[in-house]
C-alpha cells in the first residue's frame, strides 16, 4: 500500500465501527476478571498487512531494549521510525472517530489520547522474550492524567498457540488466570488497567528463531476516575504467578495485598509532596518551574520504595 492511498481514507469514518462498537459494549462490561474485549480483523485487510509489511526487524532501527528478568522485549515511541501506514494509522487511533468508539465501548467518557505514547509504541518480543504479570503505571508522567484504557493492536501472522504469547488476565490477588487473549494478526485487544488489574504473557516464547511477537499499544486517559478505583500514584507493579513464587503460593498472593496495601500509603507522601510543589510555585511564581518535576520523580522514588519485592523465578 502506498501512503498517497490514504489521502482521503479515514478507517473509523467507517460506520462497521460504530456497529462493532454497539456490539462490544455488553461483551466488554461482562469480562473475567476484569472489562476486557478483542476484536478480530480490526482494521482493513490491506492496512493491517501494509503495517506488518512495514514493521521494523530488530535491526532496521534504534529500539529500546529491555532486558531484565520482568521483561525482554524491544521498544520503539518515535514514530519517526514508524513505517508509512503505521504513522498515518497512529494518527487515526488519535482520532476523535476512534476515541468515541472507545468511549462506547468501554463506557469511559472524555477520553484523552496520549501522542507521546508514555509506555506504548511499537512493541517487539523475540524468542525467549516475556513480560511478567504487572499492574501497569497509573499517572501519566508529565501531565498527571489517569490512565484508564489500554488498547493493543497484534501483528502476528500464523501465530500458533504452542508459541505462548498469550496476553494472560488474573485476577487482582494473583491466584488465577482469568482470560487469555492469543496475539493473531489483526485482532485489537482492549482492557481496563487499575492498580489490581494483573496481565502479562509470563513465559518465554518458543516462536521460531527470526519470528517475534509483534503490537502496536497505545494508551488512553481521562482527568480524574472512578472514586472505587483511586489508589494513588504508581509505577508498574509485577507480582509473581504462586506457582512460580520462590517461596510458594502465599508469597505471590500476598504480593497483590501488599501492594494495595502499600499504594494508599505512598499516595498520601506523593499528594503531599506534589502540595508543597504547588504551595511554592504559587508564593514564587514562573522561577519555580523546576518543582512541580521534582516532586513527580520524589512521588515516583517514594512509590518505589514502598511497594513490596516479588521474586521470580
């Protein structure tokens, strides 16, 4: 496909999206164990092919690489990097077209999408790759909003189900694996994250060597939440599965728990520090810029260090 094809192309223009949207609605607020809901072929057949065609190997570009025993897997938010089609299509998922088919879907009003895409992007997970169960972040990091949708787009053609991958769902005090959603080509995946709301593909992938798991996640905010899910500023939160937990099953549910537990605590040392940021800058005008960034990586050190240590295996 060439990018000259989309000059008067707008995807969620389309009123199937609309339709699709009325439709998942119901499945969306009935998910286990928590809303979720994946659509299949998504996008037009020759826009999801043009984007995988498109898809950046490890090697064409400069990805962020992480390596670390919660996660293995490549990065990439600089959508200068981005192919053609993936670009325009980032764009669209922007969209006010696509944000009120999430807002239908998921319930969640005035939504906010986020161009930077803090945590989303191009993801690339090769062979051996995995991401750990986690609670993702909750505050956006630069303009505080809350993070309230998730949406993964997959990329992988003839994904078999032996090669792992599976987005896992469990429940918020990690006992059990509630849904899983295998990454098929074009199938869009699109959840609720809280602080309690667990998921990860947590075993290595035996693809074949060369192949990768392939997405493009992007995420979506709104000013403020439901009081029921107000848990304070975090970053992500990995918890063990109990059978993999060092210590058994106790310690992996307890880890949720303690999490919970913890959140609240560093919420009221973040609110506060970030008031004192307020206070001065307001006493002290524009030359006190640099506080309010302070006070986020102060809230963020202070979340850290209070939130428990899971072992893995």
């Amino acid at each position: 496909m060439q990018l000259a094809d989309f000059g008067s192309r707008f995807i969620f223009d389309d009123p199937r999206y609309e339709a699709m949207a009325r439709e998942g609605a119901e499945q969306y607020a009935k998910g286990t164990p928590f809303n979720h809901m994946a659509f299949d072929n998504f996008l037009p057949e020759d826009v999801a092919e043009a984007m995988l065609a498109e898809f950046p190997k490890p090697s064409d570009i400069e990805w962020h690489n992480y390596n670390r025993p919660a996660e293995q897997k490549l990065v990439c938010v600089d959508e200068r990097k981005f192919g053609p089609v993936t670009r325009n299509m980032l764009f669209q998922f922007n969209s006010t077209p696509f944000l009120r088919f999430l807002e239908t879907v998921t319930g969640v009003p005035n939504m906010i999408a986020d161009p930077h895409m803090r945590g989303g992007g191009l993801h690339q997970t090769p062979r051996g790759g995995l991401l750990k169960l986690h609670a993702d972040f909750n505050k956006h990091d630069e303009n505080f909003l809350d993070r309230r949708i998730n949406v993964i787009l997959y990329l992988n053609k003839n994904w078999k189900e032996e090669y792992g991958g599976s987005l896992e769902l469990w429940d918020q005090e990690v006992t059990y694996c509630g849904a899983k959603i295998l990454p098929v080509f074009n199938r869009l995946a699109i959840f609720s994250p809280t602080s309690n709301t667990f998921h990860g593909h947590p075993d290595p992938l035996t693809c074949p060597e060369g192949d990768s798991r392939k997405s493009l996640a992007l995420f979506y905010y709104t000013n403020g939440r439901p009081e029921e899910e107000v848990n304070g500023a975090h970053t992500t939160i990995f918890a063990a599965r109990p059978e993999r937990a060092h210590r058994g099953g106790a310690l992996a549910r307890l880890a949720g728990l303690h999490a919970a537990r913890a959140v609240p605590r560093a919420a009221a040392r973040c609110a506060s520090a970030t008031s004192r940021a307020r206070s001065r800058s307001a006493a002290e005008g524009p030359g006190i810029a640099g506080i309010a960034a302070a006070a986020r990586f102060q809230a963020s050190a202070i979340v850290t260090s209070m939130l428990p240590r899971v072992a893995f295996e």
